[in-house]
C-alpha cells in the first residue's frame, strides 16, 4: 500500500466514524473537510493505482473503497454501474 493509499484509508475509517457518531453528535460534525481530503488524495494517486480503487474513488463509493483498501473487497456488494 502506498503512503497516499494509507492516508485514503485513514481518511476513510475517520469519514466512517463520525458518519457513525452522527446520532448522537450534537452539534452534528462538518463532513465536508473529510470529503475534500479524500478528493486531494485521490488526485494524487499514481497512474498505476488499481482500477476498481481509483472506480470506487471516483464514484465516491467510499465504503467501497475502504473495504478494498483493507483487503475485504469480496465483501462489497454489486454496485447498479454493474462494476461491483
């Protein structure tokens, strides 16, 4: 995993969390900088990034992508683009 695919991943987990914490959070937490992170993150990715991350990346599948960067991408269910 490179160290921009970490920083995804980490990203990620952090953007899982507090979308989890939102039931209860008062005031409710500004997702917005996690979403632009990961939006520059994804920039710079190499040209050598696997496809079906840089997919799940794109189409801001981002369970998707945290799933695949954890290595349980069988787990992810078929998306209605027919990818996966």
């Amino acid at each position: 995993m490179s160290d921009t695919e970490k920083e995804i991943l980490d990203t990620l987990v952090d953007l899982n969390e507090t979308v989890q914490s939102m039931a209860t959070a008062n005031p409710k937490p500004n997702l917005m900088p996690l979403f632009a992170r990961l939006d520059e993150l994804t920039r710079q990715l190499p040209r050598d990034t696997p496809p079906t991350l840089l997919h799940y990346l794109h189409k801001k599948s981002y369970e998707k992508a945290r799933l695949f960067l954890q290595g349980r991408d069988g787990e992810n269910a078929a998306g209605n683009c027919g990818h996966v």
